[in-house]
C-alpha cells in the first residue's frame, strides 16, 4: 500500500506533463495556423486537433496532403455495356500445369517469370489428398480495395471489373493492405515491362488503363482488351484441360473455349462456390470442387509463381 502513495505523485507529475506538451503542440499548430494562410474564405472545415477534439477551421487555414490528380486522358472507366463478367474455376480439371500463368504474363507484357495469377497446392485435411487451386483478382462486387484508396486510382466498372488507372496511382499501397485475398502486386521497377508506342496505339480507351509504371499497383483485369474484341481471356484458352470458364452473367453463359455452359446450371449441379464469402465482398470468380478428378495429384514446382 506504501508504494502505491509514493509512486502516485510520480504518475501526477508524468500526468502534467503530458498535459503540458499537449497544449504546446496544440499552440503551434494553431500558430501555423495564423501564420500560414490565404485570406479567409468564410467556408468552414471540420479538422481532428491534437487534443483529439473536432474542430471548425477557415479553409484558409488548411491544405489538402493529397493533390488533386487528374483523370488519365483517355476513358478508362467506362464498362462494356450490358456486359457483367464472371469466371468459374473447375478444380477438378486443375492439373497444376502453370499455362494459365504464362498466358497471363505474355498477355501483359510482363517478365517471364512473373504472372497476376497464383497457383496454391491446398490440402483440405490430414487424409484428403491435396489439389491445386489458381487464384486471381476476384473482381468483387463490394470491393475494399476501391474504398481505400485516396485519390480514386482503383475502381469498379459497369460490367464488373476492378481495375487501376497507373497514371493516377501514387503507389500508398493501402489497396494491397485491404485485399483480403492479396492479390495486388506492387511493380518495384527492377524488370517492369513498358508498353511501346506501338503496342498501345494497337488498345483501345476501353483495353488497358495505362502502361506498367515503377511504384505503382498493378493486379489481374480480366483482359478487357480481348473482350472488347470478344475474346476469351488468354489465361481461359492457355488453360489445355479446360479448367478456366469465363462469360457473362447476364447471358447466363461462360465458355472455356471449347464448351459453353449455363452459368446456374453449373454453380447449381456442381456445388459452386465462391472463395472466403463470408467477408461480404461478393467475388466474381467462383470455383468448382475437385471432386471427380480428371487426374490425379501431381506435385510439382513452378518457377512461374512469383509476384511483381
């Protein structure tokens, strides 16, 4: 009990401290204020103080930390109308043979070695034999990486697909912290492929949102520059087994280039599902168990596995 009293004049004097320097911060801040502005606009702004209190502040007094950054010249955000695509992974057809992945980084003008999409050996139990399961950007509908992001980089399309205006990005990463599957890849620079002039005046405004940019977030788009030619994506038809269906939902049809589909049928008959649902971002990719499998697990390592 002794040692309580004698630390309490302690805690007293760390408590008017601490009080003290809060109130020097605040002076200055307040300081700076007065100090650094335009002329009052009487427009008022609602600030957190560093008491920790809301606050009305002249706009004179304040300055945006983000700059305003202007939309990339050509219109990247508009969908394809009355399209709304989805993509359908049969697991059971899954061989684990890593085409998907090469489509994928030939088609983006990316290093060899790297692709948007990721190939998981998943084992579901101590006795089930495992599988393997690719994964990509899901496409949600309720996405949290569009949420996050402060200067509207990343955004969702009319007919579904998430994407990222590279000329717009300024590299915060905060989408890549609130995706939940972690399929956004930072491009550090070391081996970024650049899009020559000629590739690009071959896309047009709806195909790609900008060339590869060092410090900037780049993901899986669901090749919109085939489906504006009406094109399956080039990961659906490098697939050999067939394992990739892609199509429209509105259509209620998905192909995988060699067969089409009904779209309920197939979630339906097959027990479709989409990968970790419970989080509510509604993904646009489902998958299909591996049950009746074409063939039978083959474990295997793919260089092509690797992340910008």
């Amino acid at each position: 009990m002794q040692r309580k009293e004698e630390g309490r004049p302690r805690r007293d004097f760390l408590n008017k401290s601490a009080n003290s320097i809060a109130a020097v911060i605040a002076a200055g801040w307040l300081s700076t204020l007065e100090q650094c502005h335009d002329p009052e606009t009487g427009e008022k702004e609602e600030l957190l103080s560093p008491e920790g209190e809301i606050v009305e502040v002249d706009t004179a007094y304040t300055r945006k930390v983000v700059p305003d950054i202007p939309l990339s010249q050509h219109n990247v955000r508009d969908g394809i109308p009355g399209r709304k695509w989805v993509m359908v992974i049969d697991l059971s057809k899954c061989k684990g043979a890593g085409k998907c992945l090469s489509a994928c980084s030939k088609m983006h003008y990316l290093p060899p070695q790297r692709s948007y999409i990721r190939l998981n050996k998943v084992k579901d139990a101590k006795l089930s034999s495992p599988y393997w399961m690719p994964s990509l950007c899901f496409h949600c509908d309720s996405p949290p990486c569009v949420k996050v992001c402060p200067v509207d980089a990343t955004f969702k399309l009319s007919d579904g697909i998430v994407n990222i205006d590279t000329e717009r990005c300024i590299g915060c990463r905060f989408c890549m912290v609130a995706c939940p599957y972690a399929q956004r890849v930072f491009n550090w620079g070391e081996e970024s492929y650049e899009l020559t002039p000629g590739q690009l005046a071959q896309m047009t405004q709806k195909e790609v949102c900008a060339p590869h940019r060092p410090g900037t977030v780049e993901k899986c788009d669901f090749c919109p520059h085939n489906l504006v030619k009406e094109m399956l994506p080039d990961c659906v038809t490098g697939c050999p087994y067939g394992a990739i269906y892609f199509g429209d939902e509105n259509e209620d049809s998905v192909s995988n280039g060699r067969e089409e589909a009904r779209l309920n049928t197939m979630l339906k008959d097959r027990a479709g599902y989409r990968y970790l649902e419970e989080l509510g971002t509604r993904p646009r990719v489902y998958y299909l168990p591996p049950v009746g499998r074409m063939f039978p697990f083959e474990d295997r390592e793919l260089p092509l596995n690797e992340y910008l």
